[in-house]
C-alpha cells in the first residue's frame, strides 16, 4: 500500500490550506459558493477564483466610500444587491491597474491584468453571482448585464522542425561556450536539461504534467509514462527511442543524487535535491530557446510544436487530441485550423480532372 502523497495529492493538499487562509478574510457567505463548486472543479481552479473574488471585495471596499471602513469580513448579501452593472464596468476598468497591500513589502503590490487575466476574474464573479441568485440569497444578478472583454485570437507561436534540431542541439553542446561558475552549473544539470527537453518536445506533456513525475511512474518495458491530467485522471503517454535514451541517460545520474527527505521518488530534480517547480522549468526553457530563436518560448509552445508536428504526420485531429488530453476536439481543431486550410488547399491540386 502506498505510503506517499503523489505531486498532484501534496498540491492539492497545499491548495486547500490556501483556499482556507483566504475564505477566512471573506464574507462567510462566500464558504457556500466554495463548497458549491467543490465537486466539479479543482483545488486550482478554487484558490484562483478564490483570490479572484478577494480582489473585487478589495475594490468595492476601496472605490466605493460606502464600505470604505468595512473590513472583507463585513460584507453583507445586500451590499452585492446594490452593486449595479456600471459598477461591474467600473470594476473592469480596475483590473487593468490596481494595488493591493503588500505585507512583504512594506506597503502596496502593484498588479496588471491583460485581457484574458480581467476575463478570468470576471468570470470568477459571473459564476459566484449565478449561484447566489440560483440560490435565492441574493435579488439580482447585475454581471448578465455587461459584456465580458472580447479576446482576439492570437497566432500560434511554435518553433518549426528544424529550431527543434537546433534547440537540442544548443541543450546538448552548449558548454564548449561557457566558462567558470555557468559551466559548472551546466555540467551539473546537462543530462536532467536534456531529457526534460527531450520530454517536453517528444510527448507534449503539459508543464505540471512532467514536474509532476515520480520514478515508479517510468516505464520502459512500454516506453511509456503515467501522468495526472488537469482534471485529476491519470493517463498513459508513450515515448519514442530519442526520449528514452535521453531519460535513460539521465537515470545514470540520478542515481547519485541523494535527495533531502521527502523528496525520495521524484523524477526531476533540481540543484537542491528537490522535486522541480513549474517555475523552474519555465525558466530553463526560456533560457535555452532565448539563446537559438528570437521567438518567445514556453513549456506550452513546446506542447504546441508537438502538436503540430503530430498532426502533420497523421492528420488526424482525433488523435491529437487524445494524445496531449484535450476533453473538447474543438479545442484542438482551433489550434491546428491554419494547418486543416494548408490540407484544403492541397486538395486544389490533389485531383487531375485531365490528363496532360
């Protein structure tokens, strides 16, 4: 019987504590909206809209002087039904640039919202205001009544076939051009940045995915590996020959790594002999594609490059979607809709109506 709590279980756990911290600077009433949700989203999901609903509470208490000597306790089902649907648009003009106090500094933290980040946190609030309405704590539902920010569509950033080739190619020979501390370092995490990479490129695992790993959940026998999707299921993806000699090659180094407690079955580790953060992993791929390509890079654009080399292989969408966990094709099929036009266009030629 297992005796460890898995990456996904300790985040979850972690999550949960936050999500307490934070309801018990809220209105009581907001407990029942989280207890609402429980069952159908994600410890995630409930800690962002958690903090989401924090900052509107925060911006009604310091825009409005009627609740400007309220503390986030203090507000009452009422106060909701009085706010009106300019305030809503008031509240979006807010989350572009605000400040909210900032004990570790000594005053405020100066936060920015993009589009999708004020859509995000409108969100949080459409679903809070439908369930205290549906519930009846509540007379009205202003947020139906203003439009949420339209988003255009951004081109896909991926890199092409051969910026792949190049990409592993600087993970790999990177060295001979560097010198002192940095190759030191180098030397120290090669084999663990190669095979990160190589993962990364070769399976379109999501970030959260691959930090997430523990030994026991490498398969060789199989080439394959078992991951924890957003949703909490697990699922198996399998790898091909140059993903498994970069693991395999990383496994020998590993093997000397004495890791601190707690910390036992992680796969990736970092120079702390601890399990690798998100935060990590991003910044060793920005680090790497910044010195190869003037593209910006992510862990998610290397889940795109992927995407999109797979589908150039099979055209077939479905597949696609199943192999980097889409629940919803159309997703998918947004992604890759330039690539289906190539494909019709192609058809154009495809078919000789006479021979020459």
């Amino acid at each position: 019987m297992r005796d460890r709590k898995t990456y996904r279980e300790q985040t979850d756990q972690n999550n949960i504590l936050r999500l307490r911290a934070v309801l018990d600077e809220l209105p009581p009433f907001v407990r029942d909206y989280f207890r609402a949700i429980d069952a159908r989203s994600t410890t995630r999901t409930r800690i962002s809209y958690a903090y989401d609903l924090r900052v509107f509470f925060e911006f009604l208490q310091s825009q409005n002087p009627v609740y400007k000597n309220y503390t986030l306790k203090e507000f009452r089902l009422d106060d909701l039904d009085r706010v009106t649907a300019h305030d809503l648009e008031e509240y979006m003009e807010y989350l572009k640039l605000y400040d909210t106090p900032d004990p570790n500094r000594n005053g405020a933290s100066r936060n920015m919202n993009s589009l999708p980040g004020i859509k995000r946190k409108m969100s949080a609030l459409r679903s809070f205001y439908a369930y205290l309405f549906k519930q009846q704590m509540i007379k009205t539902n202003p947020t139906i009544l203003v439009d949420m920010p339209k988003i255009h569509e951004k081109t896909i950033v991926r890199l092409d076939a051969d910026e792949v080739a190049i990409l592993l190619d600087y993970v790999e020979n990177c060295g001979s051009q560097l010198t002192g501390k940095a190759l030191a370092y180098y030397n120290k995490t090669r084999e663990r940045d190669i095979a990160l990479m190589t993962l990364l490129l070769g399976t379109g695992i999501r970030v959260s995915e691959c930090v997430g790993l523990d030994i026991e959940d490498l398969d060789f026998r199989n080439n394959r590996i078992r991951i924890v999707r957003k949703g909490g299921n697990e699922a198996m993806v399998y790898f091909g020959e140059e993903v498994e000699q970069a693991l395999k090659n990383y496994m020998e180094v590993r093997k000397g790594i004495t890791p601190i407690p707690g910390h036992e079955h992680v796969l990736f580790y970092s120079t702390q002999k601890r399990r690798l953060t998100v935060k990590a992993v991003e910044n060793l791929v920005e680090k790497y594609a910044s010195a190869v390509t003037i593209k910006h890079i992510t862990p998610h654009k290397l889940r795109s490059t992927y995407g999109t080399a797979l589908y150039k292989e099979t055209g077939d969408i479905y597949l696609v979607a199943d192999v980097l966990g889409h629940k919803d094709v159309n997703t998918t099929r947004r992604h890759y809709a330039a690539m289906d036009d190539e494909r019709r266009r192609s058809a154009a030629s495809a078919v000789k109506l006479r021979n020459d």
